[in-house]
C-alpha cells in the first residue's frame, strides 16, 4: 500500500474515526519524539471538541482560499506590505 492510498483510505473514514486515529498517531509520535504528552493530548482534544462543534453546526468551516486571503489582507494593512503568492 502506498501513502497516498492510505491517505485515501483515511479520508474515506467518518470524522469522528479520523480524530480517533490522529489522536493515537499524535501519542504514538509523541511517544518516540519527546512532544509532551500533555500538549498532543489537549490538541487532539481540541481537534475533537472542533470536529463535534461543526458536525452540530455551532461553527463553521472557511475555504483555505478564503483564509488566506483574509490572512494576506490583514497584512497588507497592518504592516504595510504585499506577502508573496506561494501558488
């Protein structure tokens, strides 16, 4: 199995599957690369919290396009300044 099939196996999962999976992988990682417990813990606990906020439509998700350029705007004025396009 390649990465990207596995990526695609991932996608495919519900949600709720997918932060369950980050979650392990995240302490997992942690385990062997010294992240603190503690901080990938409330992470994925936040990524879940997140995730159940926008399955019940408490908040919303914006387009990375969209995000970007509210980012890139934000820029302009409070700096002065054109950031590059990296696309």
């Amino acid at each position: 199995m390649t990465l990207e099939q596995l990526e695609a196996e991932v996608l495919a999962l519900p949600k709720d599957s997918q932060v369950i999976l980050l979650a392990r992988l995240l302490e997992r990682l942690g385990q062997e690369s010294g992240i603190d417990q503690e901080i990938a813990a409330s992470w994925a606990e936040e990524a879940q919290k997140r995730d159940e906020d926008m399955n019940t439509n408490q908040i919303t998700d914006i387009p990375a396009e969209e995000l970007f350029q509210r980012v890139r705007a934000s820029l302009q004025i409070s700096r002065g300044f054109k950031p590059p396009k990296f696309y």
